[in-house]
C-alpha cells in the first residue's frame, strides 16, 4: 500500500475525511513522519534497557 492509499484508508478508520485541496499536503506530512520515524526505530538500544510500564515525568 503507498502512503496516499494508506492515508485514504486511515482517514476513514477514523472518520476525518480530509478534502481535495488538502489530501497531497497530508500525504507530504505522512512521509516525512514515516522518514523521521524510521531513522527512530532504527535506532539502536542497548538489551539492558527496558520500556517504562508508565511514563512518569
């Protein structure tokens, strides 16, 4: 699935349509999130580090 169909896809899970005139820039958006992150998922950590079970500031 390419990001536009996946953003037409998710836009009706959630019901938020998007318009027309807005649908290309959404899709620019959604991209750069997926490149920005991947390079955070790609990231690596070390086997000690263990995830929060809550997030406490």
């Amino acid at each position: 699935m390419n990001t536009s169909e996946f953003v037409e896809v998710m836009s009706e899970v959630v019901g938020l349509p998007i318009p027309a005139e807005y649908r290309e820039s959404v899709v620019t958006n959604v991209e750069r999130i997926q490149t920005v992150a991947q390079s955070v998922l790609e990231f690596p950590l070390p086997e000690e580090i263990e995830a929060a079970p809550v997030f406490e500031p």
